[in-house]
C-alpha cells in the first residue's frame, strides 16, 4: 500500500490494469490493456515507460525470459493487491475484457499461421502467454452475455492444435468441455469449430466414440453454414476416428470426401492430411508403391508450407514404406529428420513416435 501511495494518478492506474496478468506480459500485450478506454482515461502512461517505472519502483521483477523482449512479471501478493484497487477503481471488467480480448486475438493469429514459417515461433509465445490464456479463458466463461460464451469458444477451439502439440490433451478438453456446456444453444461457427477441436483432442486419448459424436455434430453444423472448409475438417477426423477404429471402407469413404471438399475450397494445406490418411491406409493394403507416393506428396505440401509439424508427422509414414522395400538405411534418416523436428519444436507425440521408430530401426541392424 505504502509503494501504492507513492505512485502518481497515472502510474496508479497503469499498476493496477498490469494486476490482470498472470505470470508476466509482453509489451504489445500492456498496451492494449492500459490503453483500453484511452478516450476516457485521457493521457496514458506508454507501455514501456509505465513497465520501467515500476520496475524502478521495486513493484515488478526482471524475467528474462527470451532474446527477444524482458518478460517482467509481478509478485502474486502485490498482484493481489492490485487486483484490488482494480475492482475498487470499477475498472476491473473493462480491464479483464481488454485482456481477453488481446488474447483472443492473438491465439487466432497463431492459429492461422500455425502452417507456415512462423510455427516454432508461436507455440513458443503460446506456451510463455499459457497461464494468461487460461486466464482470459476461465473470465469469459464466468460470463453470461452471449457474445462473452462465444469468444470462449473460439480461444478455445484455436488452442487445440497448441494443447495437442505441446501434451496439454485433457486440460484442453476440459476447457472445450465447459465452453460447449456454457453455450450449449449457441449456433455459430465458433461453436462448430470447438465441437470439431473437441474431438481432435478426443482422438488424441483414443476416445473414438466421442470423437465420432462431436465431429458429427461440427459436421452438421457447418453444413448447415454452407461452410465447406469446415466440413472437409470434421469429414477428416470422422475418417481417421473410422480408420483408428478399423473400418478401412468407412474411412476411406470419409477421407476422399475431405480431400474432394479441400480441393475445391482451393485449401492447400487442408489437402495434405488427408492424403496422408489415404497413405496409410493404402500401406494397411499392401499397396506400397501408392501408399509412398501420397505420404510423398503430402510431404511436399508440408515442405512448401515449412510446416515443421507437418514434415515431423509425416516422415516416419515415408520411413515405413521405404522399410517394408528393404530401403532401411534411407529409412533411418527420415526418422532421424522427424525426431530433430519434433524436439525443435517440443511435439511431444512425434518426438515418441520417432524414438519408438529408431529402436525398431536398430534392432532390424542388429543393435539391441
């Protein structure tokens, strides 16, 4: 309090909006809180000034935390006290919805780069702003406008691919989960988009019957929004639920529909999964040569995109096709790339799979 009082009118209210993050901040991210409502709070403190005022002040800590930017963060007991002074200052909301908003935002930006060069770079960011997402994630929920259920639906279902990624399975299903239930009569795109995310992460756990129920459900939804794209996705992951569930005539069914929708929508990258799927089950066949040439040219998709995710999930599929023909060696260096990606970019599922892979490997050469 005695730190507090000691602040001018403006560092005071700098001080207590920053009290809405968790675990630190970037700058950009200070920005867009502190000067929410700038029309009516008059001269704001610039970001960077506020942050190095209170740092001189002993309010926030230094983290180093990356070479790109500091990463200062506060105190839990003196956020606290900030948090406060906020829903004091009748600030709280507007400061709480900046924030969620700031948030949203960026996670739907991540996810739509997700594919390219920038992949690593993301889930970097992503898995530094966690804790600020689940934040933002638990006020929205605590919502009851409409449109506040909405937006936690859609952060929820652009973090999927993170969740998935970075071994965060069952706490993202648990917040899809608990924005489906709080917008259970809710219509929308948002809403067929977390169904379809949901059961993604269902898959992830081998819960197929669940997968099978949500992507049914975000299927009929987008249909109902002449939303092709999405359809092609839900049609995808009913196919790999069928394929993971033996039904090879299902699956196949479900996939060449996806890649039909993916092509016509003119998605590139929609295109390569399942191609991918028809690989494997062209190899589950004993068509070698096909299974090959589709995990080939799903491949080049992924290498075009620099989807480092993408090439890491594919590579052991090539691998397995050139083992089968004797070609172990070449085989080995595929999975070798495949590990090295995974590690990079901390895909945890692909780092297993390649180590799995290589002692396989090994024991075919004789190196037990």
């Amino acid at each position: 309090k005695w730190s507090y009082d000691l602040l001018d009118a403006r560092e005071q209210r700098f001080f207590r909006r920053l009290s809405v993050f968790v675990n630190g901040w970037t700058l950009e991210a200070v920005e867009a809180v502190v000067s929410a409502e700038k029309e009516r709070d008059g001269h704001v403190l610039p970001a960077l000034d506020g942050v190095a005022s209170l740092l001189d002040k002993s309010l926030l800590l230094p983290m180093e935390r990356d070479e790109v930017e500091p990463h200062p963060i506060m105190l839990e007991t003196i956020r606290e006290y900030g948090l406060e002074r906020l829903a004091e200052s009748g600030e709280l909301e507007m400061a709480r919805r900046a924030h969620a908003a700031y948030y949203l935002a960026q996670a739907e930006q991540a996810e739509k780069e997700q594919g390219g060069e920038q992949q690593a770079a993301w889930l970097e960011w992503l898995e530094r702003e966690h804790e600020n997402m689940r934040a933002a994630l638990q006020w929205l929920l605590e919502q009851k406008e409409p449109e506040d259920l909405e937006k936690a639906l859609r952060l929820a279902g652009a973090l999927w691919w993170f969740w998935s990624l970075r071994g965060y399975v069952s706490e993202g299903r648990s917040w899809l989960k608990r924005a489906l239930e709080r917008s259970e009569h809710a219509g929308s795109a948002a809403r067929a988009k977390a169904l379809s995310s949901a059961g993604m992460l269902a898959l992830n756990q081998d819960d197929y019957s669940q997968t099978e129920v949500l992507c049914r459900q975000s299927r009929a939804l987008f249909e109902e929004l002449g939303d092709m794209q999405g359809m092609a996705t839900a049609l995808y992951r009913l196919g790999l639920a069928a394929w993971l569930r033996g039904n090879q005539t299902a699956a196949r069914a479900l996939q060449e529909q996806s890649l039909a929708l993916y092509r016509e929508v003119g998605d590139r990258r929609g295109t390569a999964d399942p191609l991918l799927i028809l690989s494997d089950l062209a190899f589950a066949e004993g068509e070698y040569s096909r299974a090959y040439t589709q995990a080939e040219e799903s491949l080049g998709i992924f290498r075009e995109l620099d989807d480092k995710w993408g090439v890491a999930y594919v590579l052991p599929r090539l691998a397995r096709a050139l083992t089968v023909q004797g070609e172990v060696a070449r085989a080995r260096t595929l999975v070798e790339e495949s590990l090295a990606l995974s590690r990079e970019i901390h895909y945890k599922e692909g780092i297993g799979d390649a180590l799995g892979f290589l002692g396989r490997i090994q024991l075919q050469q004789g190196e037990t």
